[in-house]
C-alpha cells in the first residue's frame, strides 16, 4: 500500500494484483473495505482474487499476466509475503518455532546453551492468545535485541511479547491495528463480538474534525478486549496504543469506559472515540 502511495506521487498508473478477496488481510474485510475505496479513489486500479501467473517481455517487463487479466507494466513490484532467515540456526540444530522461526524464551535464548535469537529470525509470545507466533515488525526486533545484548552481557532481562501493534499511511488514511481481528479470533475458537462506530475524532464544532472508524473485538465470555483495528484520516495512529496498553492489561470492554481519557476540542471530543466505542460494545457483547 505505500509504495502504491509513492507510485502515484510520481504520477504513475499503479495496479494492485491481489490473490486475497480483500486488500491488507491484516485486518477484517469490512474494515478493509475502507482502505481499497481509498485506494480506489486515489486512482489505483485493484484486482482482488487474482493471481500472478507470470511476467512477460524481452528486455524487460511488458506486460503482467493475471489468472484473469493482462496488465500492461515497466515495473513489478512483488510484495508476497516475509518468511524468517532461520537457515543458520537450524543448521546448527536450533529448534524453529512458530512460523519455523528460531524458538526463543523471555531472555531470548535459544534451545542451545549460550546462543541467543532477536529479531525477524525469532518467534515470541502473542500476549492475546498465550500461543508463540511470528509477527516480523522492527519495533519487536529492537526491543528482542536490546533484551538479548543486556542478558549477554550479564543481565537479567526478558521480553514479553507483542499484541501484534501495527499502523500504516494508505495515502489520505491512518489504519491501525492491534490485537487478534474478528477473523483471528474466531478461528482461534473464541466466542468473539465485534462493535464498529463511526465518530469525530475531535470535537464537532472544532475546524479541521474528520471521521474515525473504531472497531472493537471482544471476547463474549469474558467481556475482556481481544482486538482493535481503527481506520482515519487523523487520529488513528496513536488512538491505537491506548487499545494496545489495554491489551497488555488484560482489560475489559467495561474497563475501557471507565479510562480518564484527555478531552480538548482542538484534540478529542468530550467522549474520546474509542470511549464512545467502548460504550457501545459494552451494551452490545
């Protein structure tokens, strides 16, 4: 999506080929639903549930054959996906982990003394879940290698886990997420709920306000606060790290409305977005 973005800003046609019926399956379809009219309307053409089949040309690349299409093309970029170089360590008999990444505990070690694994080469914990998972991101790399440098030097220091935080710029929108999406919840066989509203993300009659679409998941039983994922113009960036702390506390939905949230207008109106989101998935779940 944002070299999509940096395509556009060059002043170049840009197509989207996309095997998934949706684009970014990092979030739920309806929440990404709003990412591709954005897209779309940033004059992107996008092919959903269509396959790369092969490039084709002498020189160089002419043209793009799809299971469906054939999109003429200067450039290909491929963005299919990232696996963890794990190569090294499992020639030297490390045990691989979840996504076959290097498996790794809270200190970062591996499962042979004295040797230590960080980074997108190393699994770690989903807070959410409880389960290991691989989830490459350099904000976790940077905190896995700062824990395995201090416990090498002697240190006793330990990472615990990630709630799988991410956010990105799609041209005109901020989208976030953090924890499990509805999706991954129900396969996860969690009796999930979700709640989506739609409110100001500052106060009404305060210039320069746009929309924020807030998404909640939470888990029926419990009432705890499984997921988030949050989509704007403004707004969404920073909203979702106070969703992702909640997650690290174990919060539930009713915990979330009692949070004293900072209220100005140029910044928030009286009853903070995810409040008011956190409101309604309270009487809903």
């Amino acid at each position: 999506m944002e070299m999509a973005e940096a395509f556009r800003a060059r002043g170049l046609a840009v197509t989207i080929v996309e095997m998934a019926p949706q684009l970014m399956v990092n979030l739920d379809k309806d929440m990404s639903d709003l990412v591709l009219a954005e897209v779309q309307r940033q004059g992107v053409q996008v092919l959903l549930n269509d396959g790369l089949v092969r490039c084709e040309g002498l020189d160089r690349v002419e043209r793009v054959v799809t299971q469906h299409n054939a999109v003429p093309a200067d450039l290909v970029l491929l963005a299919i996906g990232v696996r963890p170089n794990a190569r090294l360590g499992e020639l030297a008999g490390l045990r691989l982990g979840a996504g076959k990444a290097i498996s790794v505990d809270e200190h970062m070690r591996t499962s042979i003394e004295g040797i230590y694994a960080a980074g997108d080469c190393a699994d770690t914990l989903h807070q959410v879940t409880g389960e290991r998972t691989y989830i490459p991101l350099g904000s976790t790399a940077n905190k896995q290698g700062r824990v395995a440098g201090a416990n090498v030097a002697g240190m006793d220091c330990t990472f615990q886990g990630v709630v799988g935080t991410a956010v990105a710029k799609v041209f005109g929108l901020e989208v976030a997420r953090t924890g499990l999406t509805e999706k991954e919840a129900t396969a996860k066989g969690l009796a999930a709920s979700a709640m989506t509203i739609q409110a100001m993300d500052r106060a009404a009659y305060y210039p320069g306000g746009t929309p924020l679409s807030v998404k909640l998941i939470v888990d029926g039983a419990s009432r705890r606060l499984l997921g988030a994922q949050l989509i704007g113009p403004q707004g969404a960036a920073k909203r979702v790290d106070v969703l992702a702390a909640a997650l690290y506390g174990r919060m539930t939905v009713d915990d979330l409305t009692r949070l004293d949230y900072s209220c100005a207008p140029p910044y928030a109106p009286v009853w903070e977005t995810t409040l008011v989101a956190a409101s309604v998935a309270s009487r809903s779940c």
